[in-house]
C-alpha cells in the first residue's frame, strides 16, 4: 500500500526585520499556570517509566538468552556475581552490571552478597509451558532490534518487508511468545467451542486438524500430543519456518501424524479438514477474503474454522489502548506494519466467517491481548 506524499513545506527560517521589536526569550514563553507545572512533572515521571522499561527489557533479553536467571534459580541458596559469571563463562564486569540493573528492576534479589532470582518469576521466565509464561515476549522484544533498524530507514519511503529477511531470531522468539496462546487455547479455548473437545478427544475415525501459517510448529506439537488420535497438517510460507517445524516433529516422534508443508495460503490447496486453526496468522494474510473462502471449502460438513488472534480495540473504543494490553498490541503494529498489515479488531474475523457462508459465529476472550472466534461449516 503506498501513502501519497505530501510536499515538505520547509519552516520560514527568516529573522524578525531588523528594528522590529522581536520578542525576547522570556517574553515569548509565559511561566507556566501550576497545571502546565503539575501536568509536565506527571509526564516527565511518565518518561522517567518508559526509559526503566526500555532498560528492564534489555535486562530481561539478556539474562534469558546467556542463562542468567535460569542460572540463579539452580542455585536457590544465592550467588555472588562473582559466581554467576563463573558459572557460566561470563565477562565479570558485565555480570556484575546486569546484577545490579536486575536487582534495581525487582527481577533479582541480594542478601549478604549473593543474589537470588525474585520470588514469583520462576514460571513467567523459565517455565515455557505455564500459562504464565513471558520469557518468549521478553526475547522477541528484543529481536525486534533489527526490525527498530528497518523502521527507521523505510518510515519515510513506507517499505515492507517479510520475516524471511530478518535474522531467524525474529520468528524463533515469536515462536517462543505465542507458547502462551497455544495454551490457553488447550486449556479453556478449545472449550468454549461446542463439541470441539469431544471430537478432538474421540477414539472414532481420526480427525484431520490443519494448521494455517503454523509458524515452526510448537503449536502442531503441543496439539498432537494432546489430541493423540487426531492426524495433523500444518502449512507454513516461510521456508525457514518449515524447516524448524519439520525437525522439532522429527525430535518429537510425530511424523508418522504430523506434517508440514511450505506453501503460500493464497494458492488455496489444503487438505480436506475437520478443524482448521489459524494463530495469530490471519491478520497478516493479504489476501483474507480468499483464504477463508479456501478454508471453507477444505473443510468438512460441520467443520470447525478457529481464528486466534489479537483482540485490536476498534476506532470507537481507542482508549482501549492505553491499558497495558492495548499499548503491547499498539507496540506489535510496528512489526505488523512492517509486514505490511496490522491486527483487527475481532468484529472483522467475524464477519469475514459470516460472509463466508459459515454458521454459528461466535468468540470468547481468552486474555487481554487474546480472543478465539470460530464458526461451523
Ligand atoms: C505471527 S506468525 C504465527 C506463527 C504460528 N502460528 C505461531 O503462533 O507461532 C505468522 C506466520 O504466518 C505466516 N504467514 C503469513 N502470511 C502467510 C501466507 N500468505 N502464506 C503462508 N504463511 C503465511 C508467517 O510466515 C508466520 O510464520
């Protein structure tokens, strides 16, 4: 999509006219009322959060990707920076320093010299399979480095780009954060469907369940292993991503249930389905209109097409926004934008099923930043 340029209009540069009474510094900016005053130290209390954030992010980054935390909960009786650093062949300086930001961010705790991960992390940062887990969002925010860079050369040209072009850092860490919506789909989503989990359970003929866009495949694992009479079929654009999948289902002894094919969605040739998932995929589909047409036409009679996605508040509910949910969300749609699409707000999957032709639409909110809308064939 390209924007019409709008002409630069350079500011008028030009000096008062000599002789002129041009005003001074302090005519021209009035002191501030006690409101402007008030309303300043609230935003620059504000800016002061956002540059800890930015350092607690880049703490997080690195302490999941050298071992740092996991390290220190191995060792619940604490241990020096000294000690950590050893432990893991680690600069000692720089050991030194992450400890301390670590510590002034609340993520470590220091006793008698000896720092302890803090109480309450172990799950969201070394536990990839809890529902709490945020360990996979802290690594992508900080894969995002590249994408920051690409931002800043193309925010003016409006140039797109493809995860195929970013390091595999990119896609193996939103690999890792949307673990969590694989499980929340397993433990409540599924059931909100009506029918949904006594299908997937059944013993019957077994079931084919297609995965859309199934990234490297962790979703396709954990599925198949808890729908162990079900034959799996995912389908993936990005080469890179296709491989991933293909090994981690080797390594899981599945492939005689699962497998995974690189395709793009719009060439529209899937397999005849019983259940067909998109996660978090759809939203970035050029081409939506078509690619549900497909899936409606792969799909069985009283198929089920699931949709999880990210719930984008709509124009009229913007303040939406500004809750720690809606500025994460607000966040990814630079990277989306990057990929030349943005997230939707969930009335748009539901109408695109209605228009569709599929029966019984409805949607259930799995989280802030998580909602499942399905409909029948
Ligand atoms: C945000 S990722 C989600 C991957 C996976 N479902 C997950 O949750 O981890 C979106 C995926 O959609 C794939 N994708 C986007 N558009 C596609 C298209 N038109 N055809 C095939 N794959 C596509 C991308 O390659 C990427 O792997």
């Amino acid at each position: 999509m390209t924007v019409p340029a709008t002409p630069d209009t350079p500011p008028s540069t030009s000096p008062p006219a000599p002789g002129r009474d041009a005003p001074t510094a302090s005519q021209a900016a009035s002191p501030p009322t006690p409101e402007e005053r008030e309303a300043t130290s609230r935003q620059l209390l504000r800016l002061q959060e956002y540059a800890a954030g930015f350092f607690g992010v880049w703490t997080l980054d690195l302490g999941l990707r050298h071992g740092l935390f996991a390290a220190l909960a191995r060792h619940p009786e604490g241990l020096s920076a000294e000690f950590l650093a050893r432990e893991l062949d680690l600069d000692r300086m720089y050991v030194s320093i992450w400890c301390n930001a670590a510590y002034s961010e609340e993520l470590v705790e220091y006793r008698e010299g000896k720092f302890f991960l803090a109480p309450g992390l172990h799950a969201p940062l070394l536990e990839p399979d809890s529902p709490v887990y945020f360990g996979g969002t802290a690594k992508f925010l900080g894969a995002l480095r590249d994408a920051w860079g690409f931002l800043d050369q193309h925010v003016r040209d409006g140039e797109h780009s493809w995860w195929d072009q970013f390091p595999p850092e990119l896609s193996s860490s939103q690999a890792d954060s949307s673990r969590t919506f694989y499980t929340r789909l397993l433990r409540k989503g599924f059931a909100q469907v009506p029918g949904l989990m006594e299908r997937l359970g059944g013993s019957g003929t077994p079931l084919t369940f297609v995965e859309l866009a199934c990234g490297r495949g962790a979703g396709l694992v954990r599925l198949a292993k808890a729908f162990p009479h079900a034959r799996f079929h995912g389908i993936e654009g990005d080469e890179g991503s296709v491989k991933a999948a293909q090994e981690a289902i080797a390594k899981e002894g599945l492939s005689d249930r699962v497998v995974v094919e690189q395709k793009t969605l719009e060439t529209g040739s899937f397999p005849a389905a019983d259940v067909v998932l998109m996660n978090i995929a759809l939203h970035e589909v050029q081409d939506k209109e078509g690619v549900v047409r497909h899936v409606v036409r792969a799909l069985r009679p009283k198929g089920t097409f699931l949709i999880s996605e990210f719930p984008f508040p709509e124009w009229e509910e913007l303040p939406r926004l500004r809750t720690p949910a809606g500025r994460v969300m607000a966040g990814v749609q630079y990277l989306e934008g990057i990929l030349d699409d943005q997230l939707l707000p969930p009335v748009q999957f539901m109408n695109l099923l209605r228009r569709s032709g599929m029966r019984e639409v409805s949607s259930a909110e799995l989280a802030p930043i998580h909602i499942l809308v399905w409909g029948t064939k």
